[in-house]
C-alpha cells in the first residue's frame, strides 16, 4: 500500500496500472476512517483490480461557521486500515494540491442540491461536486464507491455523472450502524457520553417512521409528524430537518408512491448528525 501527497504520483500510478489491463475502484473519503468507510473498501476490493482511497478534509464544503478546523485527522490509523483491507494507494493532498491561488472553476448543480443539506448548508454541494468532479479526473476510476448514509450527496453524484456524461459507474452502499443503531460517522467522536445516548433518537425515530410505511401509510405528512414528534421528547436533540423526498429528485412529496427517501439532520448538541432509510 502506498500513501502519495501529489496529484502527479497519482496519475503515474494509475496509468501504469491502466497499462497493464487492471481496473480502479475508488472511495473517495474525509478519513478518521471507520466501518462505513471500510464496507466501501471492501466492496472496491471485491469488483476491482486496484483501490484507490483518498483521503482530504475538503475546505470547500465546509460553510464559514462550521467544523474545518476541528474535523477529526488520524492519517497514520487510517494508512493502517487501508492496508489492513487490502486498499493498494491512498491519495492524501494538501488543501493547496487540490486548489492553488487563481483556482475558480466550479461544478454546480441545481434542483436535488437545493433541498435537504443544502437548504441548511447553502454551498455544501457545490465544494461536493466540484472535489468529486476533480478526483474523478485525477483518478479516472472504473468504479467510485460511495455510501448510502449521505444518500442526498448520492443521489448527486449519480445526477451529476448522468448529466456531464462521466465514464464512470457509481456505486452506492449500504448504512454501516453501531450496534445500537446509530449511523457510524467520524463526527460521532464529538459526542459527550450523554450525547451519544440522545443520539440514539435518529435512529429510533427513523424506525417508528419506517412502521408506519410498512403498516401501509401512504400520507407522508403523517410519517414526518410521527418522526418529529418522538425527536422532540429528547431534549439534547434541536431537528434541522425532517423530510419525506423523492428518492431521484429529492423534491418533497405529500403522498407515498414510487421511491422515497426519509431523510433527517438532528443537532446533538452542537454535533450535526444526519441519517435516512429508502422506502
Ligand atoms: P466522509 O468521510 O464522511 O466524507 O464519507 C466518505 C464516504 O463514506 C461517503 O460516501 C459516505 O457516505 C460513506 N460513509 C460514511 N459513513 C458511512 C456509514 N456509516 N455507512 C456507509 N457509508 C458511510
């Protein structure tokens, strides 16, 4: 397993690989790795010749007022654990590797960025778009793996490999959950001891929300009222957002047909935690 800082070392890599007839799954990631990452991985392993992670704390997804500074880094267990799965380079850059001084291009998207995260996190999707975009080009993947648990960015990413007609699939993974339900997720290590246990209101509500549909409820009104209503018995919990959406264009429905994403953001405190089911 190799971990390189530049974009040249990356490029180099990959064409020898090409070269030689390999394909290339990716994982693109912000690191402080867990099991959601490594369910990733491995499903890269299995339809793969070779894994690429990258690894990047990406500045411009992140708004003015939130976590850059503080997101969790551990670059050295996270080399660990790739090698430990079997990943074959990780891509490690620097902030200014990916955007240099006149940098001003960008990848915006309209409609299923506008709902959701990116009513509360206004140019969130755009940084998305646009460092996918760029990884994509540097890492030319077969295959780019990417995980259910931000379902909205998804959904995004599949749109936006559609529209601009990337030559790439995408493929989509399951939640990975602690055992008690809660969506693993890097920002989890923000949570006090107390926090952790109130966090368990995501999953639970989620769940109450999920019976009503599988009870046959097809008023999604009545599914966001229920979830809401049990969210708010907590009082560590302040909603962001809850929404029953169309699972392709993330527009909100009023009655349940076709696809659907239930999809919330809970503040913990001050830790912002999302999760979501299909239906
Ligand atoms: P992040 O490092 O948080 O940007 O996540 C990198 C990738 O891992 C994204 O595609 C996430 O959706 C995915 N991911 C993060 N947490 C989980 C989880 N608990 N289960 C499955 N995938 C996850």
């Amino acid at each position: 397993m190799k971990l390189v800082k530049t974009i040249v070392e990356v490029r180099e890599q990959v064409k020898q690989w090409k070269k030689e007839g390999f394909t290339i799954g990716f994982v693109p990631t912000m690191g402080y790795l867990h099991e959601g990452h490594g369910s990733l991985i491995k499903k890269a392993r299995e339809n793969n010749d070779k894994v690429v992670v990258s690894i990047f704390v990406n500045p411009m997804q992140f708004g003015p007022s939130e976590d850059l500074e503080s997101y969790p880094r551990d670059i050295e267990k996270d080399s660990k654990y790739v090698e430990e799965l079997g990943g074959h380079l990780i891509f490690n850059p620097e902030p200014e590797e990916m955007y240099d001084d006149g940098f001003c291009s960008y990848v915006d998207m309209s409609v299923l960025t506008e709902e959701l995260c990116g009513l509360s996190r206004p140019t969130h999707f755009r940084g998305v778009c646009t460092v996918v975009n760029k990884l994509f080009n540097i890492v030319q993947p077969n295959n780019a793996y990417f995980g259910e648990k931000d379902a909205q960015q998804l959904a995004i990413i599949k749109r936006m490999v559609k529209d601009l007609n990337m030559d790439l699939q995408i493929v989509g993974c399951p939640i990975v959950r602690e055992e008690d339900g809660l969506a693993k997720s890097s920002r989890n290590t923000y949570l006090s001891e107390e926090e952790r246990k109130a966090a368990l209101v995501l999953s639970k509500s989620l769940k109450i929300g999920k019976e009503l549909l599988e009870s046959g409820c097809k008023d999604a009104g009545k599914v966001r009222d229920a979830i809401v209503e049990y969210i708010e018995k907590e009082p560590l919990a302040r909603i962001d957002y809850v929404k029953v959406v169309n699972a392709l264009t993330m527009q909100q429905v009023q009655d349940i047909k076709g696809e659907v994403l239930v999809a919330m953001a809970v503040y913990i405190g001050n830790t912002r935690l999302i999760d979501n089911f299909m239906y």
